[in-house]
C-alpha cells in the first residue's frame, strides 16, 4: 500500500486460525555497513521487545530468539519511508494514472470473471460492492503480482528501532512496534509451536511497510479483521483470493461502509463557489458536513443526475476532497469532489485522499456504479438517513444490498 495507514488497531482480534507460511522472499540489494553503536542499539530494543513479548504471550524466549536472532536492519527501507524534499509536488494526475489505465483494468476484469461468485457472496454478506473490492485488491497488488520483496520481520525490525528522523519519527516507531508484537503473536498462534513454521511466517515477504499478501494487510489487520473466506480453516491472504476479498469486505464494513450508498461526487467548482470550497477542504479526514449544506452553498445541485436524485439522503455527511497537480503557474491545479462515508471508509484503508479516489475511480472502470442504490421515489416517506441504512435490500443483481447493521465509525 506505500506508507498507508496501519490497519486494525483497535478492533478485537479474531479466534486463532491457522496461517499459511510462505516463502522466503528478501531483495537483492546490497546493505551499506551500519554504525557498530546503532547496531548495538538496534540489537538492545531487538532483545528488550522479545523479553516484553515473550512474558506478555508465554512464548519461550528461546523460540523467538531463534526466529528473530537474524533480523537485518535494512537502510533501504528507511530511505523508502522517509518524509519527501519540502519541494515535493503532489501530482493527482500522475497517481491516477499509476491505477486507473489499460493494463490494470483488463486484470481488474479478469480478476472479477474468475472470481465472481467469491465477489458477489462477499458484497452480498458485507454491502461493498464486488467492484471496490476488486479495485482495491488491483491497486495493492495487481492481484498478488506485486506483494513485497523484503522479509516482514526485517522490515518491522528496522522500522520499529532505527525509523529515519522524521517529525512524527516517536510515534511511528511506536505503531511499528506494535505491529512487529502483532506479528510473533500471529505466527507463533498460527506455528502450532513449531519452530520451523514460526520461523517460515516471520520470514514470509511484504511491502516495504510490512504488509502482506493480495490486499496488503499489516500483522494487526490480519489479527482483527481477516476472514477465512473459503471455509478451510486456514487464511491465507497470499494464494487464496475468496480469502483476500472476504478480508477486504469486511475491513470495509467495519470502518463504516454504508451498504447502497455512492463514495463520491464531483463538486462543482466556479467563481461564485471556489472561495467557500478552498476553505472547507482542510484537510481533516472527518465528515463535518452535510449533503444538505453543499447543495445551500451551491458546490452541489439538487438535480445533479442519478447521484443525488437516486435517493441520497440531504443530512448524509460530507467533506470536500482536495487532489492537487502541478500546473504552469506558481499555483498547482486542484480538482475537488466531495467525499461521502463510503470515501472515508475507504482512507482507513490507506491514509490519502489520492488512493481513496483512485479506488473509486478504478473501481468504476471495473463497472461499479457510483450513485444510490434507492430510487427517489422510494425515499419520501422514509426515516431520516442514519435509521434508513438498516433497511436496505439486494436484487439478484447484487445491486442492492440486504438487510445490514449500519457500522459504527
């Protein structure tokens, strides 16, 4: 996922189920010498969290000695999670078209045609529609071409003591220590107590961030809301797509998704609008707003096609979406949308704006329908939106969605 937001933090972890271990996979690249003092610092912060775990788990220490007595500090992995230059241009366009373009798409397709029935029972069973789903797995990882070169223990060890100088450098190196105690608690659940099998799942590849498999999950996410999809006791988020799509679905729904609802729409951007749009796009990853109150404010209309006229409520909350690219002018161009819930359950995912409407957006190529699942009509005597979104039905289409709890954000 890049630097994304680490999933699962807060969410009860689920009952032990077997992982499947996998191979080794480490890049190849030659590491510079290290510091002997920041070695001898690595290795310290190293020992102390194994003692800390192996007391809190009941874990041997001598098993997790062993597992992770070869972990390497990699300073390639801190150069890919350092802060960019302050002449960093954010660049929408060139994002969008990283994940929106030909050859995503025909493997976004494909992906769908072979795995249809295993995407229509996970939006069936969670309100996300089979098209995010897919969309997500495709910007990750191309659907499990590209899921990480580096050892996750490597990875979660350089990054949890010796994070690159940054502003927020303490608590990063806090949230990737959590997440490398997520890790020996998850493979050594899932190891049966066996070394080998313990060692194999420390071992296992990722992202240069420490996430695994087709959709990326951190240690913590595969803990809390991983799903095993196929019903074979084990999830393997690495060669079982029904189990990287139910583990998408849900992580979706729980962060709040709202089953038959849009994720966006286009804001309407003019002389007599800019000004108030500028000012309510501050950045805040929070709905403080309102459908309602955009439409008062003109950056939406009543009449805006199927979007608004398909039955999205007026009190539905909303935030204006800024996405900056360079221009010719000491200015950088910015379009703006306006996000609704579904948006926002989306950046849980992956902290930003640019990879949330990306998905979106890919997710419309791949044939998502981007409006209210209910028709107007049906909405002139319903209870307001928050009560309405517990009563919502799906068409053997998948097109509408079942009867749903409305997640808690």
């Amino acid at each position: 996922m890049g630097l994304s937001l680490f999933l699962g933090a807060c969410a009860t972890p689920t009952p032990p189920i077997k992982v499947v271990p996998t191979p080794v996979q480490i890049e190849p690249v030659a590491e510079p010498a290290i510091d002997p003092k920041l070695e001898a610092n690595y290795q310290d912060q190293l020992r102390a969290l194994i003692m800390e775990v192996s007391k809190a788990q009941s874990i041997p220490l001598e098993n997790l000695e062993i597992g992770l007595r070869d972990s390497k500090n990699l300073s390639q992995i801190k150069k890919l999670v350092a802060p960019p230059p302050v002449t960093f241009q954010k660049n929408w366009r060139v994002y969008r078209s990283r994940f929106v373009e030909p050859v995503r798409i025909k493997a976004g397709m494909t992906f769908i045609e072979q795995n249809r029935q295993a995407l229509e029972a996970a939006e069936q069973e969670s309100g996300v529609p089979y098209q995010v789903i897919a969309a997500i797995i495709g910007v990750e990882t191309i659907y499990g071409r590209q899921m990480g070169t580096f050892r996750v223990k490597d990875v979660l060890t350089s990054l949890a003591f010796d994070y690159p100088e940054a502003p927020n450098r303490t608590a990063r190196q806090t949230l990737f220590r959590d997440q490398l105690k997520d890790l020996v608690v998850l493979c050594w659940r899932e190891s049966n107590r066996k070394q080998e099998s313990f060692n194999r799942c420390l071992n296992q590849s990722s992202s240069y961030a420490g996430a695994i498999g087709l959709p990326q999950f951190m240690p913590g996410s595969i803990l809390q809301f991983a799903k095993d999809g196929d019903g074979d006791g084990i999830i393997d988020l690495r060669k079982s797509n029904r189990d990287a799509i139910f583990s998408v679905a849900n992580f979706l729904k729980v962060h709040g998704w709202q089953a038959g609802m849009p994720i966006y729409f286009p804001a309407i951007d003019n002389e007599q609008t800019h000004s108030k749009i500028v000012e309510l796009a501050d950045g805040q990853p929070i709905a403080k707003h309102t459908v309602a109150q955009f439409i008062h404010l003109g950056i939406l209309e009543s009449n805006q096609g199927d979007l608004l006229k398909g039955g999205v409520e007026p009190d539905s909350k909303a935030l204006i979406i800024d996405l900056p690219s360079p221009s010719k002018g000491q200015e950088p161009e910015v379009e703006y949308v306006v996000g609704l819930t579904n948006f926002l359950s989306i950046v849980n995912y992956n902290r930003s704006y640019f990879y949330a409407q990306s998905v979106a957006e890919f997710a419309q190529a791949l044939g998502y329908s981007n409006k209210s699942a209910f028709p107007a009509g049906e909405l002139g005597n319903q209870k307001p939106a928050k009560e309405q979104q517990r009563a919502k039905k799906q068409d053997k289409k998948i097109k509408k969605v079942k009867k749903a709890e409305k997640p808690t954000n």
